[in-house]
C-alpha cells in the first residue's frame, strides 16, 4: 500500500494547467525519489501504422519525453528494440525483461493521430496496482489535455493564415519566445526550418494569383502532414513556410529537411486552372530550407529568424532545392 499511498499524493497535486513538459518531469522526479526507477521517458507513433513494412522504427516512433535518456542511461540498441516492437499488431505491454534489466512499457495516452507509451527501468519491486494506476493516471491526464488543446484551437483562429490553414507569423513569434523559455527551463533546445518555394514567381506570372494560391494551400498542408504532431509549421509570408521542431539538434532538423526536399520533390499538385472545361493541370515544385539551431546558432529570437532565413538564401544561392545549414556552410568555408 505504501506505493499506492506515495502516488495518491502525486495525482492530488496534479495540475492540468502547468502543461506536459512540467507534469512529466515532476513524475519523473517521483518515480526517481519515490519508487527508485530509471528515467521515464515517453515515446509516441501514428496510430495508423499502414507503413510499417516500407518506414523504419525510428522514423515512425518518436522519443517525446527525455530524448536524453536514449544513449545515455539507456543504451540505444535497448531503446530502438522498444521503439520495434512498438511497431507490433500487439504491443507487449507490462513488467517486460530484457538484456538482464526489468522495464515496465505501458500505454500513457493519445490524441486523434498519435499513441503515446510510458516507458521506465524497475530497479525493486514495485506493487502491479500501482503501476496500473500510473498508467490510468496518465491516459486520464491525456484526455484532458486533449481538451485544453481543443480550447486552445478555438482561441488560435485569429493566429491562422487564411490561405493555407497554417499558423500565421504572429503565432510564429510568440511560439519562438515560449521554445527560448522552454530552454531557459528545461534545456530543450530547439531548431528553425525556413522553406522557399523555387521559382514561385514564374507561377504566379504564367498561370495566375489564383492559381499560386491553390499551391500555397497544397503545400502547407504536405508540409504540415511530413511532421510529428509536437513540430509546428507556419506560413511565414508570399511563399515562405517556417518550422519549429522541438528537441532536436541540427543534424537530426537537417535529416528532416532532407525528408522535406523528397516528399516535396516527388509529390505532383494537381490544380484547377480555370477555363471553360476546368481543366487540371500538375506542378511540380522544389523549396530550398535554411536550418538553425537555438542556442547553438543563435541567442534570440530575432537572430534564429535571422540566421535560418539566410541559410535559406545561401541554400538558393548554391542551386535550389536543397536543405543548408550553419555546420554545414561553416565546414564549407574551412575547406575553400
């Protein structure tokens, strides 16, 4: 009971309105104090798992909660046998033995496209009542954070890009100082997609403001679908897009980009140009992104802006169509 008892205080001082990041690293804390675990972490994937067979574990199971965690206390070739097995018809789900250490592996909540898993070592017995009722606990908190960001959808539509759908740039810049608080308080730090469209202008000049805006909106939305449900994304202004991706470093946002540049350059819009038959015609486009880092590029929020946008340009500058980066421009100018 003693268990039981320390976890009833946890839930009774539970608080909806400070936010997962916080919630999840005060269960840390007491799983740590209290019951002597290792660290918690949560992972996430769609709950349409239709490509399994042609996308790997890693691209499909995301670390959502202590990403420091994975090649640190835990090795990575434990976590990345986890993130498999995941990707099961079953999900094994409980007290699970492996490499000579006990885990327990258990669901912690969903929205309407992720699933979200908790995940931490037992060093000692601990009572199974409990750890179901941590799992309750976390899916009924779940529930009603999916409220709140129900709400909070409703109190965004003034922040919404009429075009697209997308957030618009004076969300943009609110959410920029919120990540750069977010860094002051737990170290997480966070990285800068700038994206152009390539050419754009020759679209507008030969087909039409029309027809420019019905890519636009189709390309947001591809955008907005090539991400995890924590990244945002943004229409920046004319055609430029901008992405926030939280918890990544600069090689993991460049692997992004790089992903971004594909499906972009693989995807075929078919847009209504108008005329007496209302016929369709496909566009194929490239973007080029410039990527940035907070804090390792830069300080502010002006300045990541800044720095991504001109990656953004060097990026054009160098051949369009391709994803540039500090490091990576840095490592270039060494060489010359």
């Amino acid at each position: 009971m003693a268990d039981l008892n320390k976890l009833a205080k946890l839930m009774a001082s539970f608080n909806y309105l400070q936010g997962k990041k916080v919630t999840h690293g005060q269960i840390e804390r007491f799983l740590k104090k209290e019951w002597s675990t290792g660290p918690f972490m949560i992972f996430s994937l769609p709950l349409n798992k239709e490509f399994n067979e042609t996308r790997s574990a890693k691209e499909l199971v995301r670390i959502s909660w202590n990403r420091r965690s994975y090649g640190g206390h835990y090795p990575e070739s434990l976590i990345d046998s986890f993130l498999k097995s995941l990707l099961l018809p079953e999900v094994e789900l409980g007290i699970i033995q492996k490499e000579e250490r006990t885990f327990f592996l258990f669901e912690s909540g969903e929205t309407s496209t992720q699933k979200f898993y908790g995940f931490f070592e037992i060093k000692e017995d601990i009572e199974k009542e409990s750890l179901k009722l941590l799992s309750q606990f976390l899916c009924s908190i779940s529930k009603g954070w999916n409220r709140l960001d129900e709400l909070k959808k409703v109190e965004n539509l003034v922040h919404v890009d009429d075009v697209t759908g997308l957030y618009n740039q004076r969300k943009l810049l609110k959410d920029i100082d919120v990540a750069v608080e977010r860094y002051k308080d737990f170290k997480e730090v966070f990285t800068i997609l700038f994206i152009d469209i390539d050419h754009f202008k020759s679209v507008n000049d030969g087909h039409g403001h029309l027809v420019g805006t019905q890519l636009l909106s189709s390309l947001g939305q591809l955008l907005k679908n090539t991400l995890r449900e924590s990244d945002l994304i943004y229409r920046y202004g004319g055609d430029e897009f901008v992405m926030i991706i939280p918890d990544v470093n600069g090689d993991t946002a460049n692997a992004i980009g790089e992903r971004v540049l594909k499906v972009v350059k693989e995807t075929p819009f078919s847009i209504d140009v108008g005329g007496k038959e209302r016929k369709a015609e496909t566009f194929n486009l490239t973007v080029s992104i410039g990527v940035a880092t907070y804090p390792e590029d830069a300080e502010t929020r002006v300045d990541i802006l800044d720095i991504a946008d001109k990656m953004m340009y060097e990026a054009k500058q160098s051949g369009r169509g391709r994803v540039c980066f500090t490091r990576e421009l840095l490592s270039a100018k060494k060489q010359d």
